[in-house]
C-alpha cells in the first residue's frame, strides 16, 4: 500500500538555546496509507495540534523527517513547502473557518481561485460537484452565514477536497455540532476516504468516533502512547 505520510524520530522545541526551551514533541514515529483513515486522540496540550501543523507543513519540526507521498520536506522552502500543500492537503477545521458573506459555491473555489488565479466556468463546476457531493446543490447559491453549523461544516468538507488532495488533516471537525450532525459530518468525511482512496488524519476528542476509524493513535505528552 503507498505510503502518504511518515514522521520519523520528530521532535519539535521552542525557544531553542534560551533558558526557556521546551520541548513539545519527544521523537514521534507516525506512518499513514494511502486510503487510511487515522484518528489522533490525547488530553488538551499533550501535543496534537503541534503535531498537526508540522504535519500540515504550517510548522518545521526541530529535528526529524518529515516525508510528504516519499518526499523529504527538510529540502523545500517556504514557496516549494505552500506549493506542495496546497496540492497534497487539505484542511478541515472545527470552526469551519468559510467567509461569512460568500456564498458556498465561493467559499469551495477558494483554494481553486489561489492556485489559478482567477475564477472560470472550470472552477465554478468542480465547487458545485463538490457540493452535490456533500448534498448541498441546492444551497449553492446561499451565503455561509444564512446556513446551519452543520450545513456550514459540510461546505468545509467540500472545499477541503477542492484540490483533490491525497491527506485530509481534520481538527476537531465535529467539536462544535450537535450529535446528529456531528455524526453526519462523519459519516461524509468516511464516504469521501471510501470513495476516492483519500487519507484522513482526524483530531478528535469524540471516542465514539475515534473508534470508527482504521486506526487509533494516542498522544500523551509529546510522545505516542498507543497505535
């Protein structure tokens, strides 16, 4: 099975060489497939969302590998490292982070519209396929702040899945819905990882969903307890 994500011996501190220097990261060891659906589970600051943004190429770690579908992320700059996110990831947040005054079919040709450039009838089709794919063609047209958490959520799906990426990091999707929508925001991410082979990589503190998922790894303090 190709391999999407490794992490070897990774280690992240701050402040490094200062009398403050605190490591946050302890040497973590994480493989992800293609096609893998994995939930990161921990305490509040055991190291999760550090974690998360080196893996979302946001943050470097101090020391370690980071490889990206066999790629060696040490070697790019800043420019190669946003290219290669941009193209390879996409993100799913618990806020759902959309622009309050676009619509939905805006809110998904985002990532599109920075990659190109500018917007054409090719980006307008590939949101509203998005859309129908998260069963929301008939709210298009509807601007996010004139639509439920739950509705709103499943926008962040879709545009998350704009670039066609091969790994979905997703914090805490499900943090701020109810349960049924929590559950149905869930269940769609499943389908997508189902349907076209995308990896997830799903921060949760929700054990009901954490144990629906491929597999389980724990973070405690900077360190992988459990996989």
């Amino acid at each position: 099975m190709a391999e999407i994500l490794r992490l070897e011996q990774v280690r992240k501190a701050y402040n490094v060489g200062l009398p403050t220097e605190t490591e946050v990261l302890h040497g973590i060891d994480l493989q992800l497939n293609h096609g893998e659906f994995l939930a990161l589970i921990g305490p509040s600051g055991s190291g999760k969302s550090t974690l998360l943004n080196i893996v979302g190429l946001l943050d470097r770690p101090t020391s370690g590998r980071l490889l990206i579908k066999g790629q060696d992320t040490a070697a790019l700059d800043d420019t190669e490292l946003t290219r290669l996110r941009g193209h390879t990831i996409g993100f799913i947040f618990q806020s759902h982070l959309l622009i309050p005054a676009f619509t939905a079919r805006e809110n998904v040709m985002m990532p599109l519209l920075v990659a190109r450039g500018f917007p054409d009838a090719e980006i307008e089709a590939r949101a509203d396929t998005l859309l129908a794919k998260v069963g929301l063609t008939k709210l298009a047209g509807n601007r996010a702040n004139n639509m439920s958490g739950g509705q709103q959520q499943r926008v962040a799906v879709a545009r998350a899945l704009a670039m066609n990426p091969d790994l979905v990091l997703a914090d805490e999707p499900t943090g701020n819905l109810d349960t049924k929508s929590a559950d149905a925001v869930f269940a769609l991410m499943r389908q997508v990882n189902r349907d076209s082979g995308t990896s997830f990589l799903l921060v949760t503190h929700n054990m009901e969903l954490a144990q629906r998922c491929d597999r389980i790894i724990q973070v405690i303090d900077g360190r992988i307890e459990t996989t």
